[in-house]
C-alpha cells in the first residue's frame, strides 16, 4: 500500500505541475479527479490476487475559453500485481553432537518464497558462549558481538542461497544444548528468524585426588598419607575435564578442612603442563592451637585429621575427597571388633640388620625410644614425656629405610592377622592405615612424609598363645642361634590336651641334636624329613593359672652353607584340644640377619699402579721406553692414581701404588686406569696378557668365591720429544786465539 500513495503522490504532482502552466484556474478539479483516480487503482490492487494484471485509462475535463468543457482521454497503463515479499531461512549444524574443542558446519539456507528478488540480504548471527563461528564469507562483526554476513547477490523468487558457517565449541562450553541465533534482513523483508542447535557433550572422567609430600633428597613430590606440622602440604588433582584449553596452564581449587582445629583453607590448583589434566597447589602448615580460616597456613596438631575437597565445575556429582593425618599415632586394635588394644610391646627393628631402629622425637633430633607399649607412654632423651590414647602407639621421626615390627601382644592375642584388608575397613572405627608393614612386613620409610601404620591383632581361640625370640639378633655362617619359647595356656575354663609346639626353621637352619630344653628339662623333637619343621610334644596344658599352664622351651639351630643371607624368619604355633574341640595358638615369628664371615659370594681385587723400569732401581735412571712387564720389588708405585670398576665404584692407588677393592660380586669384572690421574711424563704400558685386550689402560678379571684377584697396570717414561731446534758447536784457533761458533739450525735434521 505504501507504494501505491507514492505513486499516487507523484502523479498529483505532475498533474498540479502542468495544470498551473497551462491553466491555472483548473487546479483544484484537477487534482481532485487525478486523487480519485489513484484511490480506485490503489484499492483495487489491494482485493486482486498476485499475478493479475490490471489495465487502467484516465480521463481529464477543464473548461476553456468560453466555458467549453474538454475532455482529455490519457493513454492506456497497465500494472502486475505482484506478491509480496517473503522468504525462509532454514539453519542446522553437522554434525550436531560435539565435544569440546570439536569442530563442526552450520548450513543456513534462504528460500525466496515471494514473487520479488531478494535484494541487499543480510544475515546477523549471535553465537552463543561457548561457541566460535567462522563464516567461510566475508563478514564484519558487530558492536555487540553478533557477526554479519552480507549476501553478494540478490535472491530470485523461488530461489535458494546456501551460506555455510564453520564452528568450533570451545573448551571452556558447558555441557547441554547451545543456540545458534540466526537472522535475515532483506529490502521490502521484514525481518526472518532461525536457529541452529548443537549438543555439547563433555566426557565424563572421573576426578582423582591426593595428598604429597616433597621428598628433601630428590625435590619430587611422593604420595603421603601423613605430614609433620609445620611441612607443606601438596594436592593434586587429575581431573582430564578440566583441561579446557591445550594451550594454557588452567586452575582448579580445593578446600582444605582440620576440624580438629576449626581451619578451612582454600587452595588454587595450577595445571602441571598445559594439555596435562593434572593440577597440583600447596599450602604451608602450622602447629596452632588458634584457627584462622582463609588465612594461607593451615592450623593443624598432633594425630588431627586434614581433609581435602574437590568439586568439578561442570559435574556436581564429580566431587572427591581424601584424608592424611598430621603427625600421626599407630593404632593396634582387635580384628574382630575394631576396639583398640593396650599393652601391646611394638619395637620397630632395621629390616636389614634385626636390630632397633634410630627413632627421634618430633623435633627430629632428639633420641626416641625403638619400643614402646601402647596406651601407655614413653620419654624421649630430653626428658619430654609423650602420652598415648588407647591402643596408640607413636614412632615420630625415622631416617629413609627398610624397617618392620617387632610385635609383643599380651596373652589371648595373636600377630600378624588372619584377616583380610577388605575385611578389616568394614569393622567399626574404619577406616584403618593398612598396608605393607601391618603384619611384621619390612617397609619402606621415605625422606618427608611420617609413617602411619596400624596394626591388627587377632583374638585367639581356645586362649593358646606362642612367643618366640631369637636370643641373636645376628649370625654368620656355620654359627648356632639359641632360640627361646613361650607356650601357655590362657584360658582358665579348660586344660589343652595333647598339646604340641610346632616350629618351622628358615632354610639352611638345623636344630642342632641334644639341644633343647623344656622348663630346664631335655626333651626330643620329632624332625621332618627336610630337617626344617620340629614337632615338640607337650602333654596336657593346664589351665590357666596352674603350674602346668605355661611352659618355656629353649633349643639351638645352626646355619649351614646354604642359608640364604640376610634376614631369615622362622615361625612357630601351638596346637591341642580342648573340651574336645581343636584349637590352635598364634603365629609368632623370630628373625636373625644372616651375615657372610667366608666371602662365600663375594670376592676382592688389588693391584698396583707401577712404573715398569725393567728392573732399574731409580726412577730417575730408567731408559726411556724400556721395560719388562714385571712388577719388581724396587720399581716405584704411582700414588695418587685412580682406577674404576664398571660399577662406577672407584679406588686412589695409596703412595706405594696400591689399590684394593672389597666385596666385589663373583664373575667377569671391568678394571680401568683413569690416565687424567697419571703424573705428566708417564704413560700406560700393556701387559703381554690376553686379560688387557690390547688396551693399556683396561683389563678384565674374573672373581671368584673369596678369590682376591690381581689386577696391576704398569707405566712407563715417555720418550722425550723431539727437539725443535739443532746447536752445531765448532772451536778453532785464530790470530793466537780459540774461537767458537755456534750454528743454530731448526727441525732435527
């Protein structure tokens, strides 16, 4: 309708136009006819449907001179009526299911559905976050972000235009439906809508997390369950979601919980590496009664709990949690109930040796009891007293090594446990620091973390109870251990009928024939065809608080050349019956360390760094060069010279020229001078032996069992380089004198 009154407008004007040049008394009629004419054209282009063509021929009366009436007849015109403008626009993404960082297309298609060409088209798409677009046409991006792409050319009536859009959802999308907004603007167009939909699917991994320690002689960081105040605590998290951004180091945080002590930290986790998923934050700690939240040192006291929280920001069901414990007491309890236990002897030992480890108290420094009894307490070499809860026991500080328990439980309780882990965390007080080390395992204790072990104990059944101790702590080959043990009978509502005492020996042990002793008495065990289980019949046990209740047993086993070295382990139980019922004591263990007095499996290497004179008796006077490979008594040795292994191990010849290596493990050995120690002016000379290979400074040796094997390097004088320069020497008489001439040539010619 707009452009009809257009049309009509500028027809009034070209009529009033010339009606005033010709006849200006005209003008009102003639305006008011050619009105009329365009309002009946406009309306009937309104009711007449698209495609019809209307035909129109318009007329004109003014009177003239002499009042005539004229009439004017115009030409015929003709008009189409068109539809009006219209279009769709159609937008979708393929695929439509990305993950982050994944790429995709977006179609977007506009179909002219009217019956004019679309002209000046344009299309204003707003992304949304999370989504990046990049129109493979030229664009412009908005003041508000949105991006616009213009058509390059118009749209016929029925046509369509494909535009295709490449996308990407980026790392940071959040998981779910994203929106691409889509708009078409065109001439005579109102405004046409779309939109394109994409699934953000992110993959779930679940999120892991973890207390570290650093370790002070590496600088890496270690897995802990335990701290000692005033050690900075580590967390790390793996949580691959998280990575949102290859090219970035990204953040996660974490929340830090004492109860004990009121305090709650929260702490920012920084990636490991770009692209890594791994995140890992620190936080100092404090010993302090007082808590101050979120001020970046976590209080914290002996035996408290620290709790660490992690939540993914785009899963609320991805939150993990852990637990360490700062300065931390052992807990021995009941296997079968989970109640702590007091009274219990726990001695830790060296692994190696069997013998009481160096324990120090918290500061680090000051000596620690190696044994202490739980529940009860114990004073450090200062002079402090520490205390301990029930069943607890505490060994603070120990250097890096491989330890074990020595376990001592009262009467009616057995060592190690029966019980399996997964047993023992379903028990009340659960969960409990289980691990290697819990059943009289050697362990390891690493440089920072504190140790934090507890120990199970199993409740016996028909009050049978075995102690056994080795009265060695250390043995060597061929050598007799005297073991001593307990056997009783605990309970008091029965005696233990044929009762017998079982113990196994480690191999290579022999209980030595006439040996043992039962409460001061002989007595005979009967010996298993390997000679390692003995079988000691006890007779009828009575119960517990008569003479015949308990009884102590003592015997000898040597050890023969095939005992393994090290620590060996022998064990020992009691077995019987009572009220007509099998029973059977604990499992009680002794150990002793092994030790070789024979190099039975190791063997030594000397020898001697010599300057080879071929027999001169000075240094000084040796010839140059000469020699005769055999080390004499009066040829000099070489001081300060080293010489390798191929172990990296190394020797310094002393100032006769000696070295010597100890303990070397049997077979072919690699010895080699290191000719950077050798003085100025000598130089390696080899051997006429197949041992050096044709190499001066190496030799191979081959040791054998307690073999000490000779490995000698003889150096010899270098020659003295060539003079650079000749002097000729001439003497002859002159003029009643004697002259001198001297001739100076270069080179030795």
């Amino acid at each position: 309708m707009r452009g009809a009154f257009a049309s009509a407008r500028r027809l009034l004007g070209l009529i009033g136009r010339a009606a005033r040049l010709r006849m200006g008394a005209g003008i009102a009629r003639l305006h008011a006819q050619a009105a009329l004419l365009c309002a009946l054209a406009n309306a009937a282009a309104a009711a007449t449907p698209p495609g019809t063509t209307i035909a129109n021929v318009a007329q004109v009366s003014y009177l003239v001179a002499g009042g005539v009436r004229a009439v004017g007849a115009s030409n015929a015109a003709s008009i189409q009526v068109l539809a009006p403008a219209s279009a769709t626009l159609s937008a979708a993404f393929n695929p439509d299911i990305v993950q982050p960082g994944g790429a995709t297309v977006a179609t977007l298609t506009i179909a002219n559905t009217g019956g004019a060409p679309l002209a000046n088209g344009r299309l204003v798409l707003t992304p949304p976050a999370g989504l990046a677009i990049a129109p493979r046409d030229p664009y412009a991006v908005l003041p508000n972000g949105a991006i616009e792409i213009r058509l390059a050319q118009p749209v016929p009536p029925g046509g369509a235009l494909p535009v295709v859009v490449d996308a990407q959802a980026l790392r940071s999308a959040p998981a779910g439906a994203l929106q691409l907004g889509v708009d078409l603007y065109a001439d005579a167009l109102p405004p046409v809508h779309g939109v394109a939909a994409i699934t953000v699917q992110r993959p779930f991994t679940p999120a892991k997390i973890a207390f570290l320690a650093q370790d002070p002689a590496t600088g890496q960081l270690v897995v802990t369950n335990a701290y000692h105040a005033g050690q900075t605590v580590f967390v790390r998290v793996t949580d691959p979601d998280q990575n949102l951004d290859p090219y970035t180091a990204e953040t996660v945080t974490v929340t830090l919980d004492v109860y004990a002590t009121g305090d709650a930290e929260t702490i920012t986790l920084t990636e490991t590496a770009p692209n890594s998923g791994v995140f890992v934050g620190s936080l100092p700690s404090a010993a302090q009664a007082q808590a101050m939240p979120n001020d970046g040192v976590l209080a914290v006291a002996d035996n408290v709990e620290i709790r660490a929280r992690y939540q993914d920001r785009f899963r609320q069901q991805d939150a993990v949690a852990t637990a360490a414990m700062v300065d931390p007491f052992g807990l021995v309890f009941r296997s079968d109930t989970g109640q702590p236990v007091n009274g219990v002897r726990v001695t830790i030992v060296d692994a190696r040796t069997g013998l009481p480890a160096q324990v120090f108290a918290p500061d680090g420094r000051t000596p620690y009891p190696a044994t202490v009894t739980t529940g009860g307490s114990v004073r450090d070499a200062a002079g402090r007293t520490y205390a301990f809860g029930p069943g607890q026991y505490r060994f603070p500080y120990l250097k890096p090594g491989l330890y074990r328990f020595v376990v001592q439980p009262p009467a009616g309780y057995a060592f190690p446990t029966q019980k399996t882990d997964a047993f023992l965390q379903t028990l009340p007080g659960a969960p409990f620091a289980l691990g290697v080390g819990s059943r009289g395992e050697a362990f390891r204790v690493s440089p920072g973390p504190a140790m934090h072990l507890d120990i199970p104990l199993d409740v016996q059944q028909g009050g049978l109870f075995v102690s056994k101790q080795a009265q060695q702590p250390a043995v060597g080959l061929g050598e007799a251990v005297p073991f001593a043990i307990t056997v009783e009978n605990a309970s008091a509502a029965a005696a233990v009928n044929n009762a017998v005492l079982i113990d196994r020996l480690p191999r290579g042990f022999r209980y030595v024939r006439g040996s043992a002793k039962l409460d001061g008495r002989p007595i005979a065990p009967a010996i298993s065809a390997d000679g390692r289980t003995l079988k000691f019949a006890l007779g009828t046990m009575g119960a517990a608080g008569s003479p015949s209740a308990k009884h102590q047993l003592w015997y000898l086993a040597r050890i023969g050349p095939n005992a393994e070295l090290g620590a060996a382990t022998n064990a020992a139980w009691a077995a019987g019956t009572q009220l007509g019922l099998p029973v059977r004591s604990n499992v009680s263990q002794a150990t002793v360390m092994v030790r070789e007095d024979l190099m039975r499996s190791t063997g030594e290497i000397v020898g001697r760094v010599f300057v080879d004179e071929g027999g001169a008796r000075a240094w000084g006077r040796a010839t140059p060069g000469a020699g005769d490979d055999f080390n004499a008594p009066n040829e000099p040795g070489v001081p300060g010279v080293r010489v390798y292994l191929e172990d990296g191990r190394f020797a310094t010849t002393d100032p006769y020229g000696f070295f010597h290596f100890r303990r070397v493990p049997l077979g072919s050995h690699v010895v080699q001078l290191d000719t950077e120690s050798l003085p100025r002016g000598l130089r390696p000379a080899p051997m006429r032996s197949a041992r050096f290979g044709g190499r001066a400074i190496q030799q191979i040796v081959e040791v054998g069992p307690g073999r000490v094997v000779r490995a000698n390097f003889p150096v010899r004088i270098a020659k003295p380089p060539a003079a650079p320069v000749r002097l000729g020497h001439k003497l002859a008489p002159e003029d009643g004198a004697v002259w001198a001439e001297l001739t100076v040539l270069r080179g030795a010619g």
